[in-house]
C-alpha cells in the first residue's frame, strides 16, 4: 500500500450485528476510488483506504443511504451516551415487563379483571417506546432486503401485540401480549451488556491523548511566552524545562539532558539527547532546560500518528465472524416464510385436520381447539415465530466465552475482547517484544567485582542520582557514606569526592575488557578511582522465569516466536539464544511493529502480539489476538484483547490453552441450537405448542446451553 494512499477511520451508529456491519461495509466499499474498506462490530469503528481523499460528506451520504449513521469522534461520549441509554432502557423494559410476567402467571389460578386491557397497553408502551430500537433496526433490514436479529425479535413482539389486539376487539384470538413483552425484554438486556463493554472499550485511547500538550512554553525576542498548542507554529523555539513532557516534534538547538522516550522505543532506560538531536513529542524531559526547534506540528507530530495508528487498527475486523448472526441472516427470512406457510395452511386446511387436532389436545392441553380458522392460523403463525426466536443460537457462542474468560481470569488472564480466546487456538505465530515480555523491564546488577567497602562507596554516591542504572546499583547496600561534590555528567556517569579521593562511576573507558559481557547482552558501568580502573558491575534486564518454559511449549504447539524490539541488535541475540529463538526484529518503531504484523498476518496465519510498551499500542490492535503485560503501560493494555493480570508470559500458552476447550463448547453448543430449531420448528408449524410454552421451550434451550457452557468449570487445565 502506497504512501500517497488517503486514510480515514470514523464511528458507525445504529450497527446491531454482524449483517449491519457488512451492509456497511460493502456499500464503503462502492464508493469510487476506495481500495479496502472494513467495518469493525465491536468497536463500531470503520476504515476505509483510497487512492485518492474521500470527502466526510460523501461516507457520510453512503453510510446514511443503507440506514445509519456516521460520526467523526471516537472519543468516549459516543459510548457513554449509548451506555446511559441502554441502562434507561434496561430499567423501563423490566419495569413494565415484570409485573405483567407476574399477573399472566396470576392469572393461571384465578382471574384478574381487566387484564386484557393491561397487557396490550403495557406491552404497546415497551414495543413502540422502548424498544422503538429495535423497530428501527428491523425497519432498516427490511428496507434494505437483509435480516438481523432485530427483525426476528420485532416481527414476534408485532404478532403478540396484534392478537393482544384482536382479543380486545373480540375476535376469537387468544392473546399471547405478554409473551411479546418478554421477548424484547430478553432483546434489550443482550443490548444492555453489550454496550457495557463498548463503553469499557470507548477509553481505549484516553491515556495517550493525554500526553498530547496543551500549550507550548515558545521563545520570542521579548522573552517567554506560553501559547495554545494550535498556535505554534514550525520554526518557532520552545523551551522544555525538567520533568515536562516535549510539546513538540523538533530538533534541539541548545542544551542536552537525559530524554524518556519509552513511549517510542518500549525500552527504560533514557537517551543522552544535544544539540542536533532530534526530540519526539509526548517524550519527557528528566534533567536539564532544552531549547527546541518546531519541525512539526498538530496532526504531523509523532504521537498524533500513533493515535492515527491505533484508530486505523481498530478499523481492521478481527478475522472472527459472528457465527450466530450470520446464521440469522438466512434464518430469519426462512422461518418467517414457514410462519406465513403454516398459518396459511391451518387457515386453509383448518377443518380437514380438526379431528386430528382434537385427539392432540387430549394429550397437549395447551393446543388451541377452537371453531375459528383464523384464531388457530394466529396461534400457530405466533408459536412459531416464538420458538424459533434464536436466542440459543445467540447464546452458544458468548456463553461459552464468559465461562472460558472466567477461568482466564483466576489463572491471572484478563480477556477484554471475547472473540480473542475463540481466535487464540488458530494462532500459529506469536510476535513478542522484548523489555517488559520476555524480561522484567527492570535492571538489575548481576555481577560485579567490588568489595565489600568500595560497593558501599559506589552505592552511596548513586543514591544522589535518579538514573534507572543508578537506582539498582543503590540497592545493592543500604549503608551511607559521605559524599562531596557530586556531579552527574549526562550520557556519562557521575563523580564525586568520598575521603579526599575522586571516583567516577559510569562508561567504561574501553569496552573491550568487557567483551563476553557484553555478549551475554549486559551492560557494564565502570567504576574508577583517581582515574584508574577499580572495578565494574553488569547490569542485565532478566528475563522472566517462565520465558523459556514458554518458548518450548509454543515449539511443541507448532506455533513459532519471534522477537520484535526497539532494543539494539546485539541485546536482543542474546536474550533470543537464551530462550532458543530463532527469528528476531530490532531497533524497531511503532509503525515498524505495525508492519511487520501485517507482514505475518498476509502469510494467510493467525498472529498474536505480546507487549507492554506504548510503542505496541498500534501492533496490539492490528493483530488477530494482543496481549499485554500486567506491568505495562495503560495504552498497551488498553489496545490488548487479553491482558496478563499476574504471571509472566507463560500466561499466552494458557490462554491458547483455555481456547481450545471453549471451542469445544462454542461447537456443541451450536449443535444443540441447531437441534432445538430442528425439532422445535416443525412441532410448531403442526399446531402442536402454544406461543407460552414455545417461550418455555426457547427458555429451556437457552438453560441447556448456559448449563453446558458451565460444564466446562469442571475441566482440570
């Protein structure tokens, strides 16, 4: 994919499943000079990819066209709004649905007068108004010739209500009012936890807009000035003082000072940044005021493309198709059809079957007998819409899920997106930073050669010093000593005056004393006295104990580990001979990582993406499965499918683990869904269940497959 090629990623509303979102994305992709559009349902966010740009108004037009919306904010309030919505719906379908659930059940051992009257208008109120959604979902279906649950759900609540209505007119019709009450009741609270979790989802990309600057501290002739950052502009100079985030993508014209760009590289450890250097905004300053030259600016700067990264996968669908509603996609249509049939039949055939209906009904008591064809072709249109209604279907899949997340979670695996431990068992290659995944992303001093009086010298001179290096060499002994002059020189080390004698604690002179240190990928501080070599400590980074575990459990899984790092080349080797990895990535940036994704990905394979640092934000979201460390930052977790909430990496063998055996579930299931409807259907379409027990029925069904989702609980991991 060329550079010159325009991207846009937007909101999509009124998406109830993943029919609406193929409507969607297939009309995206008519529109002319777009290449590649895709349309995500959980995180209703669309992409498109064009050889040229593609005006708003003109998505807006084609997304309006098939019957919903756009919007240009993926923020959080689109999903607050929804998730506000969806709990006021909630609460209003339960208080109008239970008491009228209540007086049908009273009303089996002795009569309630007026209830006639009562469940057609509490039932009108939660059909017409509160789930005036789900009318206008099915509206857009039926308009735009597609079925979706929403059709099924409407066109049942619709019959219901209608023999509500011809039973007030007194037309021989039995009413089943409160079986349609029921059934958007049951609608509305699938809505109601699945716009919970898009709400969760919505703040996703809150904590790296974050650390996008408000205002910029800029340079001018009468002095200081502090400006909007809409108002800087490049060329201007802006002064970045200690412990301030860079504003700015710029180069430094005056000053040096240690810079965190752990948000660009993953790694710890800060970076010597002079004159000439380049600064990325976002990035921290830690010690000394840099003067910094603007060479970009708003949407230009590093991290505003980083969030475009992350937007931009979002777009890109999980490989993963709902199963349940591409079913529905045909289902709905077939059985409505059978409906219209089997009431067409009855009413025409009514007395030629009498007979047989009339032995039937000694054995089934709820079977209507009665001397009206039209009130039987009713009964029987209703029953069958009823029990047909795929809520088993619905549930096969996303029950199994949350017992399967469930289980992930007490094994320390938190799954924020339910379709990834469906995906995790076909994952043939799993691509893992480094820092913070394979090792603990924190150094510490593994060998060193110094006695027992000169460590309490070295540790008490690096106690002044704030460096990641520093700090673990400060633990090495509490005792304190003191210390005179001391003096951190930048990208060096630091000096100071301990009983009239000088020691500098920091780069070796000459690293070639050092060398199969260095080779084992650690780093070497070198401590000198009066100038002369006295000793040295190695640092290394460890890794975690069950990294090698791990890597020979995804070998024995034929699923291949490869490393991708911002780390240098040579680190990196080391830490992959340990482990028994073949194939490495380094020096690698966000957008690297991002590629090298998609890159495995077009081997036509399932990848998962391990990481922590922000820097894996974007590849996280582009991968078929992310996972990231408990440890990490809040952007990587939150752009990860799974995070690892305690433990190490092993934790990814576990969650393929725990896939498998939720697939298994996911698949018998389906198949007793399946069976249900196979049998169901045509008993209803005979005249032989009653809309109540079709409810019952369909209510059974779905325990059977929550019951043996649960069964899973009982397998030892």
């Amino acid at each position: 994919m060329g550079e010159e090629q325009f991207k846009r990623t937007f909101h999509v509303t009124g998406m109830t499943c993943a029919t609406c979102a193929k409507i969607v994305e297939q009309a995206l992709k008519k529109i002319d000079g777009v290449k590649f559009a895709s349309v995500n349902l959980a995180t209703s966010t669309g992409f498109i990819l064009a050889e040229r740009e593609i005006d708003f108004e003109t998505i807006k037009k084609t997304v309006e066209a098939v019957g919903y919306g756009v919007e240009t904010e993926l923020g959080e309030d689109v999903e607050s709004r929804r998730y506000a919505q969806a709990k006021k719906n909630l609460i209003l379908v339960w208080l109008f649905t239970g008491p009228l659930m209540l007086f049908m059940l009273l009303h089996m051992f002795f009569h309630i007068p007026w209830l006639g009257w009562l469940e057609f208008v509490l039932l009108s109120f939660v059909i017409f108004f509160v789930g005036r959604k789900i009318m206008k979902g099915a509206w857009i279906a039926i308009t735009h010739k597609h079925a979706n649950m929403d059709v099924l759900t409407f066109l049942g609540a619709l019959s219901a209500w209608m023999t509500g209505l011809l039973s007030m007119l007194h037309l021989p019709v039995a009413s089943f009012a409160a079986v349609g009450a029921m059934i958007v009741a049951f609608n509305i609270t699938g809505r109601f936890i699945e716009s919970r979790l898009r709400d969760k989802a919505s703040k996703q990309l809150k904590s790296l807009m974050q650390l996008q600057a408000r205002q910029a501290r800029v340079l001018f002739d009468s002095g200081e000035i502090l400006l909007p950052i809409e108002a800087v502009k490049e060329g201007f100079v802006v002064i970045v003082n200690p412990s301030e985030r860079v504003p700015v993508d710029g180069t430094i014209v005056e000053g040096s000072g240690l810079i965190d760009e752990s948000m660009i590289t993953g790694e710890s450890v800060p970076v010597l940044k002079k004159a000439g250097d380049s600064v990325t905004a976002g990035s921290l300053n830690l010690t000394s005021s840099i003067k910094v030259q603007v060479t970009k600016v708003g949407e230009d700067t590093f991290l505003s493309q980083m969030i475009k990264l992350v937007q931009e996968a979002q777009g890109f669908k999980v490989p993963i198709q709902a199963l349940a509603d591409r079913i529905t996609n045909f289902f709905v249509p077939l059985v409505f059809a059978l409906a219209v049939f089997s009431a067409a039949f009855w009413y025409f055939n009514y007395e030629r079957f009498s007979t047989f209906l009339e032995k039937m009904s000694r054995i089934a008591f709820w079977i209507v007998h009665t001397d009206e064809p039209l009130s039987f072709s009713i009964f029987v249109f209703v029953s069958t819409l009823v029990i047909a209604c795929p809520c088993a279907l619905g549930l096969a899949t996303p029950m199994a899920l949350l017992v399967g997340t469930t289980q992930a979670m007490k094994k320390g695996l938190l799954i924020r997106n339910a379709e990834a431990i469906q995906t995790a068992k076909d994952v043939r290659f799993v691509l893992t930073d480094k820092t913070g995944t394979l090792t603990l992303g924190e150094p510490i001093v593994v060998e060193h050669d110094l006695d027992e009086e000169l460590l309490k010298i070295v540790a008490s001179i690096e106690k002044k010093s704030n460096h990641p290096f520093a700090k673990a060499i400060a633990k090495l002994n509490e005792a304190q000593v003191e210390v005179q002059g001391f003096e951190e020189i930048v990208g060096e080390g630091v000096k100071a005056i301990v009983r009239g004698k000088e020691y500098f604690i920091g780069r070796p002179s000459d690293y070639s004393h050092y060398e199969e240190q260095l080779e084992q990928g650690r780093t070497i501080v070198e401590v000198r006295l009066d100038g002369e070599i006295c000793g040295f400590l190695a640092l290394e980074d460890k890794l975690r104990e069950d990294a090698k575990e791990a890597v020979e459990k995804l070998k024995k899984m034929s699923i291949e580990t490869i490393i991708l790092t911002g780390d240098n080349e040579r680190v990196a080797r080391a830490v992959a001979r340990k482990l028994g990895i073949d194939k490495l990535h380094a020096q690698l940036k966000p957008q690297e990582k991002l590629e090298l994704v998609r890159r495995y990905q077009s081997f036509g394979k399932k990848v998962m993406m391990v990481g922590d640092g922000m820097n894996d934000a974007a590849a996280l979201k582009a991968a078929d499965i992310g996972v990231a460390m408990g440890s990490g930052t809040d952007i990587a977790m939150e752009s990860a499918d799974i995070v690892v909430v305690k433990g190490g990496i092993f934790k990814v063998v576990e969650a393929i683990e725990i896939s498998k055996r939720t697939l298994k579930k996911i698949k018998q299931n389906l198949f007793w869904a399946f069976f249900y409807n196979v049998v169901a259907i045509p008993l209803a379409m005979a005249g032989l269940v009653h809309p109540l027990v079709a409810e019952l029925a369909m209510l059974m069904s779905s325990i059977s497959v929550v019951l043996n989702s649960l069964r899973m609980k009982e397998v030892k991991s």
